[in-house]
C-alpha cells in the first residue's frame, strides 16, 4: 500500500499533471464565462431577432399535462426541450472557436522561434586543440627563434 501512495504522490507532483490541474481550473472559469456570454447576450439577441420567444421554452409537446378539476397537475407535461440544447450547442462552439485561436496562436509562436533558430548564424567550429607533438614542436620552433 505504501508504495501505491508513493507511486500515486509521484506522479501527483509531476509538473504536467499540476499544468493539467491549473488548465482544468481555467477551463471551469472559462466555461462559466461564455455559458454568461450566451445566456446573457447572445440569446435575448437570437429571442429578438425570433419575435421575442424565450429560447428557453422552445420544445415540443408529446403529450400535454392533466389537469384536474382545481387546477392541479395530475400528469405533467411530456416534452422535448430542445432551446437549452441549442444553447449549450453555441457554448460549445464558442469555446472550441477560442481554444482552436489559442492553439492557433501558440503554432505560430513555435514556428517563429523555429525559424529564429534558422536564420541564426551557427558559432565557427572551435579549431582541433593540437595534439602533444605539434604542441612540443612549436616549443621547440620558438626556443630556435629566440637563439
């Protein structure tokens, strides 16, 4: 068991699975925000342009609810909701629409740090130290020089 928890806490801290976390976390936040954006604009924008139908209601009837004599619901309505599905459709594609941008985004980045890497000049190759025999033959050339 201990080297479960142990194998566990390793890969726990690796740095990948916390980025994951963090993107995770993000992506939560992320996901509220644009559930507010359609929810909030561009749905009454959709409602108006429908004739003021509330998006939310749009559904098709199966079967209408029984009532009985006082009102009251005896069976409820049976119905397909479709409006939420609609708006959940566009929260999707609004989402992938901004993660394809930052994907997009960080392609370019790589490719221009790639290319950078190209177009730098490579260093000269370092000269071959020279080996124990020439080294002793240039001592023995400069001690001739100096007689």
């Amino acid at each position: 068991m201990k080297k479960f928890l142990s194998e566990f806490k390793t890969f726990a801290m690796r740095g990948n699975v916390l980025d994951l976390a963090v993107g995770v976390v993000i992506g939560g936040a992320f996901g509220k925000i644009t559930t507010s954006i359609v929810n909030d604009l561009i749905m009454p924008i959709i409602s108006i342009l429908t004739g003021g139908i509330n998006f939310s209601d749009w559904k098709i009837v199966l079967k209408h609810a029984v009532l009985d004599a006082e009102g009251a619901v005896t069976n409820p309505e049976v119905a397909i909701t479709f409006g939420n599905t609609i708006a959940v459709i566009l929260d999707f594609i609004i989402i992938a629409f901004a993660v394809f941008c930052l994907v997009k985004g960080v392609n370019k980045l790589h490719d221009l740090k790639k290319k950078e890497e190209e177009e730098a000049p490579a260093a000269p190759p370092a000269e071959p130290e020279p080996s124990k025999e020439e080294l002793l033959l240039t001592e023995i050339r400069d001690l001739l020089k100096t007689k």
